[in-house]
C-alpha cells in the first residue's frame, strides 16, 4: 500500500510514536479495571463480545467482527493532571476504512463526568500504528474525577493501558451491574461511521439512560441466525432492542424475525423487545423527500410485528426508520451509515422510546 | 506504511480499481464545465484557490492547503441513470487524516435538486488510491435531473471527469454569477472534519442561502497576514465572513484584525464583513460546561470589534463562538474540528445571522 492512502494526522493531537513512552508512569492493564458492556467473561480474548464457545456455532462472518471492542468502556476515578493511554490493535486490521476515520474505527474516546451535567467528552486519541501511546488529558489541576474512556468500534484490542502521573491516585470502578440494555444488529449499530467510540448511536443513549449497555453489532451480520439469537437470549437485559433489518432484507425478515422475537421471550419472559425499522436513507427519499414505496425490508418487519402482536405477544415495542436519521439525508456518509450527525439523531428519537419502555 | 495503517472501506461503496474502467462512457473534464467557489481564473492548477502570482507574496503553509479544492463544486444537469466520475489526486498527499475519512478528505460528494426541497445527497464517491473510478449514481429512472458536485476538502484535484450512459444527454450548467459569500478562516472554515465534502459548514450553508461561495480556508493558517488580505480584497464577495481567531490567538489578533478589516472596507466600501469567534470547545467548556475564563482569542476579537465599532465602522458583524457548535462538546472529533454533527449546528447558527445581513 503506498504512502497516499495511508491514514495521517496532519492536524490532530500528536499520538507518541512505537518505541518510544512517558517516563516514570506506572501502567494499569485495563483488564485489571473491568469494562462495562461485555456480556459474557467466558471469552476467548478479553475484550472479545462473544465467549469462545460460540465461534463453532455462529457464521465466520458474526464471529470475525464480535471481537471488535464496540460498546465497551471501562470507568476509574482519578485526581491526576495527566492521564496517558497506550494500546496495541490487529496489526492485520485496517486502522480506519474510507468513509470512517481511526479515530473511530482504532480508538480511544475519553469522557469526564459532571455532577449535574452527566459524562462529557473530554479527548480522543487518534491511532497511527497497530501500537500506540497518547496523552489524552493534560487538565490545569489535580482535582478528584470520574472518567469513562471509550474502546475501538471496529478493531480488535489487543491490550489497553492508561496511567497517571507518579503523584496521583488513579482507582478503578467496577463495571455497573444493573441489567444493561442489549443492540443486537449491524454496522450501523456496531457505531459506523461514528468519528469517535462515544458518537455510535449506542454509547450517546449510554450517556442519557444511567444503565450500562451491551452492544451486539456485527457489521454486514445482524442477520437473526438461530444459533446466534441462542447466544443472546443467555443474557438477562433489561431490554433487547433488535435493529438488524439492514442486514436482512425482506425475505430473511420474513423467515427469521416472528421466531427470534419468540425465542427470546421463551429465554426472556419478562424482558421488553424493541423492534427499529432500518434508518437508511433509501434512494426514493434521496430524490423526493419520501419514502414512497417503503423499504420492503422495513414494510417486513411490521408485518412480524403486527403478526405477534395479533397473537397476543406483549411488551414488543416498535420504532419506525424514517424519523431515526432525519428526512433532509444529511445524517450519513453514504446514504447508510450514520456520521455524528446522523447517530445523534439516531439517540434523540430512540432514547425516548426506551425511556418510555423502561420507566 | 503497513497495510494495517491503510485506510479502507469494509463496507463501503465499492471504487473501481485504478487501470479498469467502464466501457462505452465518454468522459467530460470537469474543467470544461466549470467551477463555482474559484475567486480567480490566473490560477496554476484548475483547482487551485489562489493565483499563481500569490506563491512568492503568501507564507508557504497558506500556498500548501491553496491547491485544495475546498469549497469548489461543479453543476450539471443530465437524464442519466448513471452517473460515473473518475478523478486523480496529488499521488503525496494521504488520502485520509488519522481524525477525518477518505470520502472528506479525497472523496466527491453528490447531491441532486429537487424543485421544492433543493438540493439533496446523492451519493459520495470514496477513494483509496491517487487515481479512482466510481459509480456514483445508479438511478431506477432516466429523467432531467440537475445535480451539484462537491470536490475534495484536502486534497489536490489533478484531474475529474464525469460520465453518463452513452444514450443519455449531459448539459453542463455555467458557475453562477451572482456576488459569492466568502469565507475566509482556518481548518474548521476548510472543512475539517467533515465526513464528506457537502458536509463543510460553508457548503451546507450553500444549500440554504441561494448564492455561491468561495471557501478560503487554510489548514493551520489562517493569520490575517497582510499580503493573504490584499488578495482576498481584490475580489468582490457580499460578504466577507472572517473567522480566524483558531489559527492566530490573541496577540495575533491584536496586532492584525482591526487592520484586515480596514484593509476589506478600504477595497471594498459597500461590502459587510462578519466577524466570527473561534467555535472550539476550551477546556473549561469541557469540564464545567461553561467558558469560564472566556476564551482570550475571542475576547481579541470582541475587542478588535469593539474598537471598529467605536471608530464609527458599518456594516460589520460579530458572532459569539459558545452557540456555534454546542454546549454539549459533542459536535467535534477532537475538541476543536467539527464533525458532520458539529458542522451541521455551525450552519443552524451561521445561516441566519448571514440572511439578515443580506436581506
């Protein structure tokens, strides 16, 4: 591959180069803090979204893209000044694809949170290299904080480092253990083509509803296999939100939908299902303004829907597409995937809805 | 560079590779149709946005980011169904930085008109190596359509060509010629980090206010240096937008603002001059989600103001920075460069203040 098309950051934060590193700071492996968003700890690598056990079970397809850290973040308290990261990604992976940056697809986004004003971004370190060190805060005091750092959305971590100054106190907290939400879906949900990890629609939502969240994105492979859907419906969410239409396409909608719903209410009885119509911008919308004719893949999930509902299924919610990313098609890179743009306006019609749900 | 640092596009719009190409399509250069956004025809290149005479007046950094094609964008009406483009870059440029995508930093934008609903994306085209071929539109019908083409935001345009099917008609539509809006600034005025060319705050503001602009943003230095303001005060905008501050800080502008602005009235009498603060989330902003202490650029700049003002200028403007890009400090990949999220809240706030300049 030739110089032109490698990734540069001609103007953002400088990233320390492989080989070199801060003196005197002492590094704590993440590992050893806990991140919040996995939902099994049975796991081949540790930031990996599905235990090892299913890579037997599940399309190569799902299984390449669960080891990609979407979803997770780990949460300490320090009082220190400087807060520094390092962390090593597949060296056989893409740091970025065309239409999403590094900064997205490798790395990390770190949040402060406020007393009144809830967790607010506070930087993000761009990865040039599969290795990587940056210094992601250099604040003007030493005050006691809670911080929330964001992991890749679409590389797999190898290892994660963070550290302080010698000086400072840096304490872990451990990840919540209320019932998360639980995204079962596709690239969209995975977070492409957030700019950052804390953009994907998922992790904005994360920071209006006080519960931690488990996201199930596999980009191009939200598709309701049986076997997955076994592997999800282990997990005891306050709610499953299925946004996996994308991927499917009316026909696999119309085999897979009725019987996953089913399976995961048999697994699940209590728990609420939330059923989102695709939010892509289909080509009739980008020339009209109107979704005439409806996307069949979005006309199929309401068919599933109504037919459930018709045989009495309760508590199974349902949100239509065209209110998610905004009529003007402005809110994706290439008509499907979300920019910031388009994942904030994903999070301000779904957050609603979920609190409806949930209260 | 390691593949692993290469950018891209998993799931992305496929390019054609570099050597193939479609049959049976006859190419038109782009420069045959003409360009809108260019404020002088004496230019090196075609896509340049300063004259050649400018290189010896100008610093470097300024002539470096002046071969971009920031702000620049082509008009064709044609009954096709498929729109193809082919376009080359500067072979030593990247085609993607670490913080911001190919498809902004290298890519073509697309975007149709509708008769009530104006302009509308299309599609973005995304590159992954110097020379490119893509499909942009594959429409179900053939009808007249007029379309706007964005151009890159970092890059070098060295050549671009558009085709059609062969039986359909292509009629290219001549720059418009009414007064532009001109934009003079840094990095955020250039467009980083949009994910997509349209998405630019000048360009979107181009959909909303029915005139052309001419974007002179400038990477890293925009400093109000004398020689750089003798050649935007040879054209001839309706209205001249200044936004600067990020690139000069205070001393700089106290030493150089109130005399750029004198330099623009002295040239042009009747033309309004906007003055525009430094959108950057601070770190103050951040923390404590107010920006306390203010900002000492934006203070220089309300100071440069104010001593205008005072001196009996007309006709020239000012907007606070806080309201451009949020509260919230989501709308920025870095804290500082906009994403679509940020870009599209620039374009809530920029567009009125210029409607009522220019009503």
């Amino acid at each position: 591959m030739s110089t032109a098309a490698s990734t540069s950051s001609a103007f953002s934060r400088p990233t320390r180069s492989e080989g070199t590193t801060m003196p005197d700071l002492n590094w704590i492996d993440v590992e050893s803090i806990g991140v919040e968003g996995k939902g099994w700890t049975d796991t081949d690598s540790f930031y990996d979204r599905f235990p090892a056990r299913a890579q037997p079970l599940i399309p190569p397809g799902v299984w390449e893209h669960a080891n990609h850290s979407a979803g997770l973040c780990a949460h300490f308290q320090t009082n220190a000044s400087q807060i520094h990261a390092r962390w090593s990604l597949d060296p056989d992976r893409p740091l970025a694809m065309g239409h999403m940056p590094a900064t997205g697809v490798s790395g990390l986004d770190l949040y402060v949170h406020h007393p009144t004003l809830g967790y607010r971004f506070l930087a993000c370190a761009t990865p040039d290299q599969p290795n990587n060190e940056s210094q992601l805060a250099n604040l003007p005091d030493a005050v006691p904080r809670t911080y929330r750092l964001y992991l890749p959305l679409y590389n797999q971590l190898q290892k994660l480092e963070i550290a302080v100054e010698p000086q400072a106190d840096l304490q872990p907290i451990a990840p919540r253990t209320e019932k998360p939400i639980l995204y079962y879906g596709t690239s969209i949900t995975q977070g492409g083509c957030a700019a950052r990890p804390g953009m994907a629609f998922p992790s904005i939502i994360g920071r209006r509803i006080d519960r931690p969240h488990i996201n199930l994105g596999f980009s191009g492979n939200g598709r309701c296999e049986p076997e997955v859907i076994d592997l999800i419906a282990e997990l005891d969410p306050c709610i499953f939100v299925i946004d996996t239409v994308a991927n499917m396409g009316a026909e696999l909608v119309d085999q897979r939908m009725t019987n996953s719903v089913r399976q995961l209410r048999a697994a699940r009885p209590d728990t609420p299902i939330l059923l989102i119509e695709s939010p892509a911008y289909d080509l009739p919308l980008r020339l009209t303004g109107q979704q005439i004719p409806r996307p069949t893949g979005n006309v199929a999930l309401q068919n599933a829907y109504d037919s459930l509902i018709a045989d009495g299924l309760t508590d199974l919610h349902y949100l239509p597409g065209p209110s998610l990313l905004g009529p003007d098609c402005e809110g994706a890179v290439d008509g499907t995937h979300p920019t910031d743009l388009g994942f904030m306006r994903m999070a301000d019609a779904i957050t609603p809805a979920l609190q409806q749900i949930l209260k």
